[in-house]
C-alpha cells in the first residue's frame, strides 16, 4: 500500500467527506498560510484535511484534498477552495510538537470494500431520498441530478450525506465508515428517522394548525356574520346588546361588588352560545342586578306636621291612629340606627290599612311598594329560588324592591296573619330576618345571590286578626288597631273621600252628581254589609258608572243629576241585606255578638228541646271552642238548677238542639258562652227574652264571665242590628272608652261578672 506525505489542515466544528468542497480563509499570520504554500509549492495542491483530531497520534481517516483555488485577498488573507477527493488512512503526524512548524502526516491509500448490487442500493438510496426530500423546503432539487446519475455508491453516499445529515458527530460517523454499503444502510436508516420525526412534527404542526384554523375559522364566521348584518343594516344584536349593557354597568351605582359580579356574568354571558339555554338564564341575572335600586335614594321629608296634613286630608276620624303613626315616626327619626318596633296596622278589609300606609308613604316622601303575603307557605316564595331551578326567580321581597325603585320606600307587607308553614320551611322565620334592622343589611336572596341591604327599607305590616299573627313575629311589632267604622262615620268617609273620588276617577265634576245622606245612609245600610268601605265605594262607583253610560249612550245634555231613593234601586238592583228589622222577643232565642270579616254582627242563637236521653246537639258550623262553650253553658246549668229553677228531669229526658245561623258561616270562639248559656236557660225555662238585649262573653263552670275581644267592632255591629243593651264581661269595662259616641249614645252597656247578674238583668231588670 503507497504512503505518502501530506500537509495537513485541522477542522474544527466541520466535517469534509469526499466529493465535498470546502471554502477556508486564513490569517495571514496564520500557522496554516505555511500549509497552504507547502501544498501548492510541494505536494501539487494536495493536502490533507483532518475532521476529526485529537493528539494522541493514533490513526485516523482523513480526506486527501485538492487545493482549487487560492486568493489573495485585499486584507493580506488567503481563501481557498478545497476539494474532498477520498479517505486515506494517517499513519502517524510529523511536527506533532514543533508549533512554528507546519503539520505533516503520512499517509497511505483504503482499499474500499466491495459492494454488491450497487445499482440497486443506489436506486433505493435515489428513491427515498426523494421522496425525503419532496417534504423538506431548505433541500435543493438540484442534488437530485446530481445523484441520479452517480453509478459509485462509495462517492454517492459521500455526495448527499453532507446534504441530509447536519448532526457533526453523525458526519464524522459516515467519515470514519470506509465501507460504502454500511454507509448507505447508515443513510437509510437515518431518513427513515427523519421521515418519522418529519411526520410527528407534521402531526404536531396539523394539531396546532387545526386549532387555529377552528378558531379562526369562528373568527371568520363571526366576521362574515356581522359584516352581512351590517350590510343588511342591523348590527350584530348581541354584540350591541352587550355594550348597552357594559355601559350601563358602567353607570350604574351599587357596591363596588356587585359592579364586579355584572362584569364577570357579562363576560359570561358575551361568550356563551345563543341558543344555550345558559344565556338566558345568565341575561336574566344581569337583568335583575342592573334593575335592582342598589343606591338609589328618595329624600325623605321629616317635617311631620305635614304628614299629619296629608294624612287628615287622605282620611276621615282615625285620630288615634294618625296620632299613633305621627309619634312613631318622630322616634323613629331621633333613633335612626336603633332597632325599633314595625308598624302593623290591624283591622277588618277596607277601614284604610293600605290607603293609610299609601298616605304616609306620600307625605313623606317616600316610595311605594306593596307585598302581600296572605297564602304563602314556602319560605322560597320570600327568599327566591337557587338559580339552578328552571325558571327560578328572586322572592317576592327582591321582586318588590324592584318595583320600588329606590332603596328607602315605604314596603307595605299585607296579610301577615294568612301566612302559613309546611315542609318547604317556615316563611314567618324568612319575614323576621327581613324586617330585623340588624339582620336585613345583609338580606340575601337565594337568586341575587348578593346581599342586598334592606336596613332603610320602611316595613309597614297589615292584619285582620290579631289574633292570628305568627307569636314571633308580634313580639317585633308596635300594633296599631283600625276598627270598623259606625254608619255615621261611613256617612262622612262618603261625603269627604269617597264620593268626589269616585267622580272624579269618572271624569265627571264633583257637583254634577246630587246624592243625598239619606240615600248614602241607604246604600251603607242596605246594600253593603262590612266593617271598611271598600264595598261601599264599590257599589258608589257602580253608580256613577250607570250614570255616565246613560249620558254618553243617550247624549242627554244636562248640568246635573239627582240620585234619589227611587232610582238607588235601578242602578244598585234589591237590598242585599236588612238590619233594623228586629225578630220579636222569643222563647229561646238570644243576640250573641261575632266578630267576623264584615266586622262585628248579631249571631242569634237558637236551642229548642224534645224527647231524649239529654244529649246535646250542635248545627250551624261551630268550631272546637265554641262547641265546648256549649257543653260548658249546659253543665254550668245542670249544676246550678235549683238556682234557676230548672226542672232537672227535662234537661236529662229531652235531647238540646243548639243551632246558629248562618249555617254556612264558619263561627267560633269563647264569647258567645254567656250567650249560649241564656238561649238554653230561656228554652228550658220557657222564658222570652227581650230582642233588644245582646250579649258577648266568655263562661267557665263556676259561671264567671271572661273577657272578650273586637268590643268595639261587636258594639258597631249592634248598634246597626239596632241593639239597646249589651251585656258584657265586667273585665271589658276599660274598652268603652274606645267607643264611638253614636254607640254610646245609643246602647247601653251593662257589665257582669257572674252569669247571676244576668239573669237579674234579663228577667228582673
Ligand atoms: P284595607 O287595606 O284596610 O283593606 P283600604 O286601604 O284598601 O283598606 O281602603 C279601601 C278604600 O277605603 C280606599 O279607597 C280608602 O281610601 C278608603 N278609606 C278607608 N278608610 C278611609 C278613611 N278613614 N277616610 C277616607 N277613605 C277611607
């Protein structure tokens, strides 16, 4: 094998294979310019190019080269082209040590292993690279002509390695492998490596593409869609929509938390689909939050003479009352932030609960908002629905507050003795948490989700029956009682309020209808029956509506119009009801009193007797209570007959019927005790007793008369039935003083303790 020497240029960081050219430039100083001229001087541009060095001399493949050509640059530098020919062997390095010296080597020839189907590797080589190539932007095609028609699979695999492979230590790999077929198994496995990396990369570049391309693909979308509403002349509704809504976000005063919830269910609300049935429900929310009067105040006026001013001039009598309601708002004023009694007003329908609550509301300035409670059995319908119910909505308190528009009104709650509880919790304990100054800063609603503050809310709470209030909750109450009115009364709630209101609501001048007392006292007497005038101005606006449609239909052109006895039953129909029209005085037949609805009335009580075992018998619809009454009145008699004179035998051989009409009017109660036990004492003693007398009060067994309620509204009721005398329980003696001076004047009121007195009163009176 020929040796030879050679000079020698080191690489660092490159590799040249054979049929390689390389460009160099050198320093002039540089060691290497010595090289370069030994080469060109002695060696006919040979060289020696060594990739890959390290000094322990041992033997290694280096590349004889060509020096092709050799410039002098302007700077004093050379650059030469270097041309790999072939890998040869270095047997050993001279001028190892002496660094003046340049680097020679001796080298000598490879014999290149044999290859066998040659043609075909090299087809194969052709055809995956380009296939491999087709992929691979930074390759130039022109390599391809450049390897199709290289027949040496030793100088083909040296042509396109340095092309395909950039990895140094691979290159020096392929340098130091002298067999061509192993370099080509080498290379094929190297661009099956990079196919394989190609096609993750590819599968990666797709995932990301695909996702920027759905994305962008709704960008698009969207684009289109509103540039063809646009085009149509109608903005993306959505998108308007939610900058109205991000404006008023914008204005809108409430806590700084809430302004934060709005913005982040905006938000929400701009990126859910349409048709989600979600963005309803999230528009629905802002709704509700932007409409609630989160700060929004009236100015209230505290000038309290005017209240009372409003209040004289909105109603008729009620002094008291007015009286009333006028100190609480003056204590109310001095102790802002303490946690004072509400104001209930109690009374039958129609005496001027709400119209009251309206006034004062008005007077001072205040918003109006009315809730009514009457019916409610689930705590929910107060404190709302969690919005994850369909169709959830905030309890009626947040709805009313809405409806107020500010956050200080007057809240009217109405019917607070008709609410009731059952399994979906106690409503009562939801109400009481509302009306507690303490609590009701941080109201929380089960839909708004936020706290609300309710604390200068101004709760008025209205009843019927006081009796029938939740105990909790009157404990927090400061009651006020509105009794029904006397005749008298109603009389002048006509003249002063209801009667111009009721012309006036009809568009008709307050003189032009005529109406005398006579006929007023006639409608309140005989066509309505209550404690309130809320039938009455009904039954006044009935008639004035029959008036004005006779003056349209007709076109009668006249300055006035005379409402007169005669013509109250054209426009009103029959009597409805007759009081006045006493019965006559009957053997067991007696005037109890009741409290009802209509306010108070007579309850006359029947008891007839006949053949039995002395059973006692109970018809008209009686409760529990007065049921025991019954069987108290009766024991109370058997045990005192001798007192009364009563044959025993006929109580324990005759069977006692008790009825009270109206059968079908639910009745009960302790008060009509005395009055039951008088009906049986007549029936049995076959003694009349005088229509004119009524009575109410409790009995026990020994005969005592207990206290009773509704005196006032009972005494009304008497007076109407024309009554003259009521015996009451004496412990009802501090109540007269309430009573209206038409019933004063008109009844006489005897008081008793013990049903001895009377019977005194009854038969010897
Ligand atoms: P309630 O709430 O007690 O059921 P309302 O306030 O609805 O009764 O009263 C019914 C009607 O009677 C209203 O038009 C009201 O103005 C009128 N009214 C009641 N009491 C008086 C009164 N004292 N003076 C004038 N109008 C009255």
């Amino acid at each position: 094998m020929k040796k030879y020497n050679l000079p020698v240029i080191l690489l660092r960081g490159i590799v040249l294979l054979p049929q390689n050219t390389l460009k160099l430039e050198f320093d002039s100083k540089n060691i290497d310019n010595n090289v370069i001229d030994m080469s060109l001087l002695f060696h006919d541009n040979y060289i020696l190019v060594i990739s890959e060095y390290s000094k322990d001399n041992t033997p290694k493949i280096g590349v004889l080269s060509k020096i092709k050509n050799s410039i002098e640059l302007p700077n004093g530098n050379t650059r030469v082209d270097i041309q790999g020919l072939r890998r040869v062997k270095t047997l050993e390095f001279l001028n190892l040590n002496k660094s003046l010296e340049p680097l020679e080597s001796i080298v000598s020839d490879i014999s290149i292993p044999k290859v066998d189907k040659e043609d075909i590797i090299i087809n194969k080589l052709v055809k995956e690279i380009k296939a491999y190539i087709r992929n691979i932007p930074y390759i130039s095609n022109s390599m391809i002509s450049l390897i199709e028609n290289e027949k040496d699979l030793n100088k083909f695999t040296d042509i396109v390695v340095p092309t395909l492979i950039s990895s140094h230590s691979r290159l020096l790999e392929y340098l130091k492998e002298i067999d061509p077929s192993i370099r080509s198994e080498m290379l094929l496995k190297d661009i099956y490596q990079e196919k394989e990396l190609f096609q993750i990369e590819r599968n990666i570049d797709m995932k990301i593409k695909k996702k920027l391309d759905d994305t962008q693909k709704e960008y698009f979308l969207k684009e289109k869609i509103q540039l063809m509403k646009e085009e149509l002349g109608e903005a993306s509704l959505k998108d308007t929509e939610v900058d109205k809504l991000r404006k008023k976000i914008r204005k809108l005063s409430c806590p700084l938390k809430i302004k934060e919830r709005l913005n982040f269910e905006l938000n929400r609300y701009e990126n859910s689909i349409s048709s989600s049935p979600e963005t309803s429900i999230i528009r629905d929310y802002i709704d509700w939050l932007l409409n609630l009067p989160w700060n929004i105040y009236t100015d209230d006026n505290i000038d309290l003479k005017a209240v009372k001013k409003e209040l004289d001039n909105s109603h008729f009598g009620l002094e008291d009352v007015k009286q009333r309601i006028i100190e609480y708002l003056a204590v109310r004023q001095m102790s802002k932030e303490v946690n004072s009694p509400i104001i209930c007003l109690v009374g039958p329908p129609g005496v001027g609960k709400t119209s009251l609550a309206f006034s004062i509301a008005k007077a001072i300035g205040k918003n109006f908002v009315k809730m009514s409670v009457g019916g409610i059995r689930d705590e929910s319908e107060i404190i709302g629905h969690r919005r994850t119910y369909i169709g959830a909505n905030p309890g009626r308190i947040i709805s009313s507050m809405k409806k107020a528009k500010s956050n200080n009104p007057l809240f009217l709650i109405d019917e607070i003795d008709k609410m009731s509880s059952d399994y979906k919790g106690d409503p009562t304990s939801s109400l009481l948490s509302v009306l507690d100054r303490e609590q009701n800063k941080y109201f929380s609603d089960n839909y708004i989700e936020e706290d609300y503050d309710l604390s200068q809310v101004l709760f008025v709470l209205t009843a019927n029956y006081i009796e029938n209030i939740p105990e909790a909750l009157k404990d927090r109450l400061e009651i006020i009682e509105i009794s029904g009115y006397t005749e008298f009364e109603k009389l002048d709630i006509v003249k002063k309020h209801l009667f111009p209101k009721v012309v006036k609501n009809n568009g008709l001048n307050k003189d032009f209808i005529n109406i005398s007392d006579n006929v007023i006292l006639k409608i309140i007497r005989n066509y309505t029956k209550e404690a309130g005038v809320r039938e009455l101005e009904r039954q006044l606006d009935k008639i004035v509506r029959k008036v004005v449609t006779q003056i349209v239909m007709n076109n009668i052109k006249i300055n006035k119009i005379n409402i007169d006895e005669k013509v109250l039953e054209k426009y009103l129909g029959f009597e409805k009801y007759r009081y006045n029209t006493k019965t006559k005085s009957q053997v067991g037949v007696v005037n109890g009193l009741a409290y009802t609805v209509y306010g108070g009335d007579t309850l006359p009580i029947e008891v007839n007797y006949y053949k039995g075992q002395g059973n006692l018998i109970l018809t008209g619809s009686l409760g529990e209570v007065m049921k025991e009454s019954a069987s108290i009145a009766l024991s109370y008699l058997k045990s005192n007959y001798k007192l009364y004179k009563l044959d025993y035998d006929k109580i324990t051989n005759n069977d006692i019927h008790i009825h009270v009409p109206e059968g079908a009017i639910k009745k009960d109660g302790p008060s009509a005790g005395i009055a039951l036990t008088l009906a049986i004492l007549s029936a049995l003693s076959d003694k009349k007793i005088n229509s004119d007398i009524a009575l109410t009060g409790e009995i026990t067994l020994r005969g005592h008369v207990l206290a009773i309620g509704g005196l006032k509204e009972k005494s009304l009721g008497a007076l109407r039935s024309g009554i003259k005398k009521i015996i009451i329980p004496k412990e009802n003696e501090k109540d007269l003083i309430e009573l209206p001076k038409e019933v004063k004047d008109n009844i006489e009121f005897i008081k008793v303790k013990d049903f001895k007195e009377i019977y005194e009163v009854v038969y010897n009176g």
